[in-house]
C-alpha cells in the first residue's frame, strides 16, 4: 500500500462517518467459463461528512482505519469520471471479480 505515491485515499475522521475501511462481503460465485461474484448484497457505503472528489476504488486485505500502509493490494480501478462529493452524500461501491479459465 505504501508504495502508491500519488494516491490519497479519503481519511475517515476528515471525509467520512464510517470509523474503517469497509469490509468486502462477496455474494456466491456465479458462472462456470467466466466466473464472477460481488457485493450487491453488502455493498461498501460511506457517509461523506465534507466535500472531496473520488476517482476510484481498491481492495485491501486490512480495513482497519484509513490511511494504514500495511495489507496487500488485491485490485484498484479509477472510475470513468471523478465524481464530487459533499457532506451528507452517500458513496455506494459495487466490486464485481471475474475469473476466466485458461
């Protein structure tokens, strides 16, 4: 984690309610080819509590408070477009994983 200079990721007790990085609870896995599962059933929300702009998301093995350098990095994605936030927003973030066999 510590190793992505540039990056800043949204610090909970300056942009959003939640007190951790929000676990992911993937939904069974669908498909036999192509394989995916997500976390439509237990989507990551965040209660903005003050302006920001987020351009995307990522997956890390530690959800303890925001800002912890320590974990491994599963997956980031920018989103298509940055999207601004303000105090009293909720972000909702979906994470879809795919699998093709070889």
């Amino acid at each position: 984690m510590s190793s992505h200079s540039g990056w800043t990721e949204l610090v909970h007790t300056t942009k959003y309610d939640e007190t951790v990085r929000q676990t992911l609870t993937l939904g069974s896995i669908s498909g036999t080819t192509t394989s995916t599962c997500d976390n439509t059933s237990s989507k990551a929300t965040f209660s903005m509590n003050a302006t920001s702009t987020v351009a995307g998301a990522f997956v890390v093995s530690n959800n303890a408070t925001s800002s912890v350098t320590a974990g491994t990095l599963y997956g980031v994605v920018n989103f298509g477009s940055e999207r601004g936030v303000i105090s009293g927003d909720t972000l909702t973030v979906t994470v879809t994983l795919t699998a093709k066999t070889a």
